[in-house]
C-alpha cells in the first residue's frame, strides 16, 4: 500500500464529486454491459482484502486496516454495522435522492501482480456487484464508478495497470446514496462486495457483446459486436462460430447489406452468423436442452483475438391473444420468488448455494423463477438453462417508499433505463429468461415508459412486465406491461377477469400465496380454479427464503461464516437462533415479515412445499370408473416415459398393499384407463391407492427413485363402527367434571383458539380473538350428572364476547372411554381458530402412529398434498419451528391414531370422522408469547388437540385469507372419540 491511498479522502476527484448523492450519475468509466464470458484466463481477485470501514465517504481513510472477505457483506463479517430490515420504509429519514450523514462506507484494499504476459493485452476488472455506491482506484488514481448494486461493472484498467508489476486495487463502496431510494426492496439492509471479483486480459480487439437469437424452429443467429481499444478496427478481422462441433460462418449477406448501407461506418464492427440447425432439439423447462456455442474473434491472419463460450437453448416465446406461448404451448407457470440469500452470508450465494434452491424447486414441481427483486446472481441463469425454469429477470428498481415521485422524477430517468438495459445486456442469451420485467413496487411514470421503450427496441424477442403498470388495468394496452401480473389477486378476481370478456393479456400473478409462517391455505383451490379457466396461467408464490440471519444468542451478532453447520431441519443450534427485523437492537425495523418463504433459513422445506408437489404432479389419477384408473399426463412437452410408479393400497386395518405400476403411453394432455392393480380385499375398511411416481433414471436434478409425486384416490369408504358400551365400569370424573385417566396430566378441555398464525396477527383475526377472550375463557363447571355408567358435565367457557356451553358425555365402551362433545357457539363468535378438545399426556409417549394424511403437516385448507394412510412419526419431529412460534405441527384427516413409548404402552384414540389432530409438546398460550424458540421450553409429555373444527391458514399476512368454506362457524358442534390404552 502507497502513503498515497492513505492520503485524506476529499482531495479525490471521485469523491469530490459525490456521486453517493447525485442520482444522474449512474456510472464514470463503466464499460457498457454485455454478455461475453470473461471467466476463461481471468485472475480471481475474490479472497481477504485490507478493509476499514469509515463514518462517512468523504472521512479520511485511517491507517488502521482489518480485513474483509470478498465477495461478502461486511454487515456479517464482525464489524459494528449490523444488518437491518425494513419492508417499505427507508431505514433513514432523508428525501430522495439525499442520503444519511452517517453512511457506513467500506473501504477495500489489495495488491495485484498484473502478470508480464498481459503486456500489450486490454486489462479488464470485473466487480461482480457492490452495494450501492462503487468507487474503484488503482494506485490512488481514478478508475471508475458504478451503481446499479446487483450487476457487474467492468472497468478498462489498460492505462492504470503495467504488466508484470504490482497494482493496489481500491473498491470503496458507500452504503447509502441516491440508489438506495431505488433499491427499497423488502429485504436485509446490507453493504459490501457482494458477489466476485477478477481481473482479465483480452486482446486490443475484443468482442464486445455478442447477441444470441436461437429460435424454435432451428434457426440460429449470432449477432457479435467488435471492437479495438486501440480505435480504428483493423483491416481483415472476421468471426467464426462453432456450435457442438459444427462450423458456423459469418453472415456474407448480413456483411454485403453492412457495406452497401452508406449508414454504416467501418466503424460499425458488428457481424453475424447464421445458420438453421436440423432436427434441433427445442429448449423448455420440461426439456431444457443446450448447445454448446463457441464464437471467435480473428485476426486477419486467422489468429484468435478473443473467445467467448454460450450455452445457448432454440425457444420461441410469444404472447397471442390472451396466452403466453413456449414453443407454441400455453405453459402453466407454477413460479416462485427468489432472492439471494443465504444465513450466513446474507447477500452473497455460491453456485452450489443456486444449484441447491433450484434442485430442490425442481424437485417440489416448480417450473418458474421470478428474479425478485433484482438480476440474480449469473449462475442462477445458467443454471436455470441447465435445469429447466422459465425465468421472469427482474431489474433492481424499487423505490416503494417513495414510488409515486421517483416515477417521474427526472434525475433518476437514467438510473432508471440504464438498470433495465443493463439486466437486458447481460441476461439476453438465456433460453430460461422468457419475460423481463421493470423492476417492484415503484409506481409508474415516465421513468417506466422510457425503459420499456429501450427493452422493446432491444429485444422484440422477450414480453416486458411490470406490475405498477399492470394494475393501471390488467386488460390496458398503453401500459408497459404485456402481461397482467398482479400481486395477491384474489383468485375469484382473476376468473371474473378471464370470464369477463375483456381480457386482453395472460394473467400471471407476480406474486400469490404468501409463505410467511404456518400459511399458503388455498393454494390446491387456487391451482383448481387456473387449470380450469382458460386466460389464467399461474404465477410466482411469495417466497422462496425465510430470511433468517443465524445469530448468536450470546451477544446477538451475526454467526457469520463461521456458522457453517450450526443448524440443521430448520432448526438453529443451541445457543443460536434465526434473527429477524429488530433482533440485531435496531429500532426501525419490520419484524417477522423477513420470514415469509417455502423454505427455512437452511433451505429445510416447509410442508407447503408437498402440497405444491402434488398440486404440479405432472401424471395425475383423474378418477375411478369400472374400467379402472384414468391417468392423465399434465405436462406440456414430456411423456411419462422418465417415471417410474408403484402402487400403494392403504386399508384402515393397517395392511399396505403394493404392485408394480405400468404407465401408459401418453402425450402431454392425453389420459388412459389402466386395470385396478388389486383385488379389493372384502374386509379391512376403509381404502386408498396411492401412485407413487418417482424418476424412473437420475435426472440432472434428481437421482433415481426421487419421488415425483403421490396422486391418490379412495376405493372404499369407512364402515362405521360404533363402540359398544360396558355396564359393570364407570369413568372416573372429579367434582369440576374433570376426567381422572393413568395417562393424563390434564383431562380434556374445549379449545377454541391456536396460536395465532403469522396469517392470524397479521389480517386482524388474532386481534380479535384476544378482544373476545379465546386465548384464556374462563371454565365454569353447570353440572355433572351420573346415570347408568355415564357422567354427562356440562361447563360454561364464559369469554368476554360470550359464553360458549362445552358438553361432555363420559361412557365405557368396550376397552376404553367414549368421550362425545358438543359445544354451542353463540353467534357472536363467528369466527374462532378451532372448536375440539385438548388434553396433555404423561411422559415418555415419544412416537405417533396414525392412519390419515400425512406424514407432513397439514391443515384444512392446505391438504391436497399429504396422502391417507399410516404414518409414524416422533413426536419431537411433528412440530414445524416457523421462525414466529405459532401453531403448527397439525395434521388432517386423521382417523386414529397411538402415542406410545418404546415399550409399546401408550394411549389409543379413535375418532368419529377423519378430524384436525395435533400432538405437539408445547401449550397455545406458550407458542403464542414467544418471539423465537429459544425462549420456549419443550414438556415431557404431549399436548394433545382433537378438533371438530379447525380454521383454514389462508395468507392473509399479505393478501386474501382462507375462504369461507374453511372458516369455523357459530352454532353447534358435535364430536366423539374413544380413548384406550395400549
Ligand atoms: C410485495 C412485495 C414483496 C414483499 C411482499 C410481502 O408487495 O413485492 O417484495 O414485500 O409484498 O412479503
Ligand atoms: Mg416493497
């Protein structure tokens, strides 16, 4: 390091000119944005760099340096700026485009040995991303600066740098500026490099860009753009192509046309070539096949100037009339939302980090990647090439808290235009990128039209989205937005739409069905209502992540990278827990709402993601007739021939049945009848046959024998059975009517309340639970009446809005207890959480068997997922930790079901008809005051609800909640169960 770096930070030109608060510069001495591939031969410059973090960007830079890992986010690496999430509110109170004069600023340092052989050569750094200010020195001498804090910028170093020689690269990146008002996304407030660092060498003569356009049909052009750093382009330079070993030339009718267009300079540089692929085979999500294309730069004398190496994918995207077209098919669209994120290193994801969220989408049915709300990281464009996704790029613009004027404001119009180019520029040759959108949340003004207008000039290929100019009128077309893609529509909203007449565009939603906790009711009633309503086609659920910071609990810093391990199933280790808005002591914050994805912070899957599963099968069984089972192919472009199947039948008696499974032949949207595969045994009960479809061969994203999904359908329905009383036992009941049982520490009560769902506090119903006094009624015992081996009590749970009667008839029955309840709601409570029993059980009862969906959590309103059958699972793994304690862990349809020891003593219960039962080790009320599940302390024994009712989850912690048929009602409610011991 020179004692010129250390020199005071205001005589520098490039903070002399403040670019942290002037929202037209968007960039000094970037390289415009292409899509070559500059990772062959580059030096990566990732790893420790010196590092010092300043109060400010114009304070002096000291000369006390730590070190910082690149690319990271120094908000995890130990220093005293913490992360910090706000949803829509800016996290400091200045007017755009001003920024905070307390602005962390992070200032990095190191040393290159520019190799010797680079002498004569164009030298190149690239910095993968850097939030949101990005000033870049070599040797204390201006080299550039960007913004824009998810994409490269790259900067000619040619004239700063001498081959063979040490340079001193200095990245100062300013964390609040101008940009920030554009980059109000809900998320972590981070600063930082963010993603990879290198630098690399081309020749003088260089590709600049090079345009990929691979269409369906096999026709495949390569526009390639040229360049010399030196001026003027040399005589004679010419381009090749290779495409999976076959030769492509350039274009000589393209280059006639160039030389005959008095338009055209020689300084034009640009060539084509071209060439029609026979019998290619097509890209999609379902059959996402690649080429291999090399394009190369030569000299006249046949020398190679330059390289760059494409994946490219032969897709037409199109919209006609009110469908969004791959390769001609109307294509479901069964999207999620993805941010970049990882627990412990916030902002910065690898490619084994990408490789795995898209695997396990993959594998959970989704075909669809919104880019939420920002151009990813690039591997998770090659990646979604690679695996098949249909990808929505999104630009990083979203100004929510001040949308209305940024829109329109014209200091930003270049950010604006220059943010959606630069995403378009890069992303341009992906077959998985089918639509580009403008940005999130930020109204919409001219700003948007000036983009759109680029976007469309640019690339005729791709639709445009954008939902601040959507819902000027999903049917508008004056709008920028081709699609209408609203965001937590109601569905019903959407079917009227489609039915209405006046659709004019696919509906799409952005975003629907909202993961935040215990949630995503509906969903199979959604999907029910898009495949049958032609003009619907999907969208994007809300989200992908849980954005949990691991967090030591100790001192309540970020675990960092050195957390590597600390968790597992969701769940943090002891002595960590997942953070969320206010847990790292700032006051401005949003709380939970950071955690509102399919996944955990460690990417564990939450139950919502079997039910999305099922919900996409791409083979379904369609019905029952006499002739067998109609199975249907659901996919757009595969057979069924990449499955394999095995019949399951499942009898109440506990008897499973299993045969090999024969699929047809069948084209996407064909069904066929194939013969029952059993002979129903007479006897047994209740009956269910499960297809259990799974990759017949490894799949790049799944090996061999991975579940695809489990399409069920019922052959027989329940006898009923109704328990035979006993005269010479009674039940034992004490004087608060309350039953005496060897196994319970706390008799059956009526419940009528959970712990609220992040879904419950949010959309208000929790609130007025707690107004009614579901949470804690107070019992009152009426009367307790013996007659004839029965004991009949009768309490009042008095509530503040009303008292609710709670019946319970006590009889012995033939190896047990019959327990038959009624409770009458009055009117006024005419929407409670649930109306059932809970009771709690001794010690030691650690395993639950039961015969009814699962294994999986499920709820009334999120139940297409969990097959019937019998399932066995610890009671310590049937609880869901979302990251708010709250209910969870319930399971439906349950019929019956054990709580055992090892030993095999336990309890048995046996329900009237398939209801809501949970077993968990924690009471309501102690979920409820909870904030993390640190602060909760498991019971020895089990906490047990048996529900005649229980409430849908819906999502109404960010759109509509659960309907009304899901909703528990006033009025009476009747169940029964008998209770056993084993
Ligand atoms: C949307 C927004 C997302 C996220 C979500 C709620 O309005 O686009 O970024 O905030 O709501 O979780
Ligand atoms: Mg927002």
């Amino acid at each position: 390091m020179t004692d010129a770096l250390r020199s005071p930070h205001p005589a520098d030109p490039l903070i002399a000119l403040r670019p942290w608060e002037a929202p037209e510069v968007t960039s000094w001495g970037r390289l415009p944005m292409n899509a070559v591939d500059r990772r062959a031969g580059a030096l990566s410059l990732d790893g420790d760099w010196c590092f010092q973090l300043l109060s400010a960007p114009d304070a002096p830079v000291g000369s006390a340096w730590s070190s910082a890992h690149v690319p990271g986010v120094w908000t995890m690496q130990d220093t005293d700026d913490l992360p910090q999430y706000t949803n829509v509110r800016m996290p400091f109170p200045e007017f755009p485009p001003a920024s905070p004069p307390a602005n962390p600023t992070g200032v990095y340092e190191r040393a290159v040995d520019v190799p010797a052989e680079w002498s004569g050569r164009r030298v190149v750094l690239q910095v993968g991303a850097a939030e949101s200010v990005l000033l870049v020195h070599v040797d204390g001498r201006p080299a550039g600066i960007s913004k824009d804090s998810h994409l490269a910028a790259e900067f000619d170093l040619t004239g700063l740098v001498t081959p063979g020689e040490r340079a001193v690269v200095r990245l100062t990146v300013v964390k609040w500026s101008d940009a920030s008002h554009i980059e109000d996304q809900d998320q972590w407030w981070h600063g930082g490099v963010t993603r990879s660092v290198l630098l690399c060498a081309t020749d003088p003569l260089h590709l600049a860009d090079v345009t990929v356009r691979a269409r369906y049909d096999g026709d495949l052009r390569v526009d390639c753009h040229v360049r010399d750093t030196r001026g003027a382009l040399p005589e004679g330079w010419y381009v090749t192509g290779d495409l999976d070993g076959h030769l492509l030339a350039q274009d000589a009718e393209f280059d006639r046309i160039n030389a005959e267009d008095d338009r055209v300079s020689d300084f034009l540089g640009e060539a084509r070539l071209r060439a029609t692929v026979p019998g290619v085979r097509p890209w999609t999500a379902e059959t996402p096949g690649l080429y291999g294309l090399t394009v190369r730069l030569h000299h006249a004398d046949g020398t190679v100037a330059d390289t760059s190496r494409h994946r490219i994918g032969f897709r037409d995207v199109e919209i006609v009339g009110r469908d969004l077209l791959v390769n001609g098919e109307r294509v479901f669209i069964r999207g999620v939302n993805h941010h970049d994120f990882h627990p412990l290193t916030g902002r910065t994801v690898s490619y084994d980090d990408l490789r795995a969220d898209l695997v396990l989408l993959k594998r959970f049915g989704f075909n669809a990647i919104r880019t939420s709300h920002y151009p990813s990281d690039p591997a998770l464009y090659d990646l979604a090439d690679e695996l098949g996704f249909y990808v929505v790029d999104e630009a990083d613009i979203e100004s929510h808290d001040h949308a209305h004027e940024i829109a329109d404001d014209p200091r930003y119009l270049n950010a604006f235009v220059d943010r959606v180019a630069r995403m378009v520029l890069r992303d341009k040759n992906h077959p998985s990128v089918i639509v580009w959108s403008l940005g999130n949340e930020s109204d919409y003004g001219a700003n948007h039209d000036a983009a759109a207008g680029w976007v469309r000039r640019h690339d005729p290929t791709r639709p445009l989205q954008y939902e601040g100019a959507a819902k000027r009128g999903w049917a508008d077309p004056d709008v920028a937005s081709d699609i209408a893609c609203p965001m937590y529509a109601p569905i019903e909203d959407c079917v009227a739409h489609a039915l209405s007449g006046s659709q004019t565009k696919p509906l799409i939603q952005c975003e629907y069905s909202h993961a935040m906790g215990n949630s995503n009711g509906t969903l199979a009633d959604t999907w029910a209502a898009i495949e049958s309503t032609p003009g619907l086609q999907g969208g994007f659920i809300w989200e992908f992540w849980d954005h949990g910071i691991l967090q030591r609990v100790n001192d309540g810093r970020p675990a960092g990278r050195g957390g590597a391990g600390l968790y597992q199933g969701g769940v943090a280790a002891p002595g960590h827990r997942w953070a969320y808005g206010g847990d790292f002591g700032e006051t401005v914050h949003d709380g939970a709402f950071i955690a509102d994805g399919v996944v955990f912070p460690d990417r564990a899957p939450k139950p919502v993601l079997f039910e999305h599963r099922e919900i996409a099968a791409p083979v379904r069984i369609e019905c029952f007739r006499h002739e067998g089972i109609v199975l249907g192919n659901h996919q757009h472009f595969r057979g069924l021939e990449w499955l394999s199947a095995e019949w399951e039948l499942a009898l109440e008696d506990g008897r499973r049945l299993t045969a090999p499974a024969e699929l047809p032949t069948l084209c996407p949207g064909e069904s066929a009848a194939v013969p029952l595969p059993f002979e129903l045994p007479r006897d047994g009960g209740e009956a269910w046959l499960t297809l259990r479809v799974t990759t017949a061969a490894d799949e790049p994203w799944a090996p061999r024998g991975t579940v695809v999904c489990l399409p069920q359908v019922r052959l027989r329905s329940p006898a009923r059975r109704d328990p035979v009383p006993v005269r010479n036992r009674s039940v034992e009941v004490d004087t608060d009517g309350l039953l005496v049982h060897p196994l319970l520490t706390a008799a059956p009560t009526l419940s009528l309340w959970r712990a609220p769902t992040d879904n419950d506090e949010l959309g208000g119903m929790a609130a007025r639970w707690r107004e009614w006094g579901l949470d804690a009624p107070e019992r009152k015992i009426v009367d307790v009446h013996r007659a004839g081996g029965r004991v009949t009590v009768l309490a009042d749970y008095v509530c503040p809005a009303g008292t609710v009667r709670h019946e319970q008839v006590f009889t012995a029955v033939e190896g047990g207890i019959l327990v038959e309840e009624g409770a009458d709601l009055p009117e006024v409570l005419n929407d409670v959480a649930r109306v059932g029993s809970v009771f709690e059980t001794v010690a030691g009862l650690n395993l639950l068997e039961w015969f009814g969906q699962g294994p999986w959590e499920s709820y009334p309103d999120r139940a297409a997922g969990a097959p019937v059958g019998h399932h066995s699972v610890p009671v310590d793994e049937l609880f869901t930790p979302y990251l708010r304690p709250q209910e969870s862990g319930g399971r439906h349809g349950v019929r019956h079901f054990t709580l055992s020891a090892p030993d095999a003593t336990g309890l048995a219960v046996r329900l009237d008809e398939p209801r809501q039962v949970s077993v968990t080790r924690h009471r309501a009320a102690g979920l409820a005051a909870a904030a993390h599940h640190d602060q909760l302390v498991p019971r020895a024994g089990c906490v047990v609800h048996l529900d005649a009712a229980h409430r849908g989850l819906g999502t109404a912690s960010c759109g509509p909640d659960t309907s009304a048929s899901y909703l528990v009602p006033p009025g009476v409610h009747r169940w029964s169960w008998t209770l056993r011991v084993l």
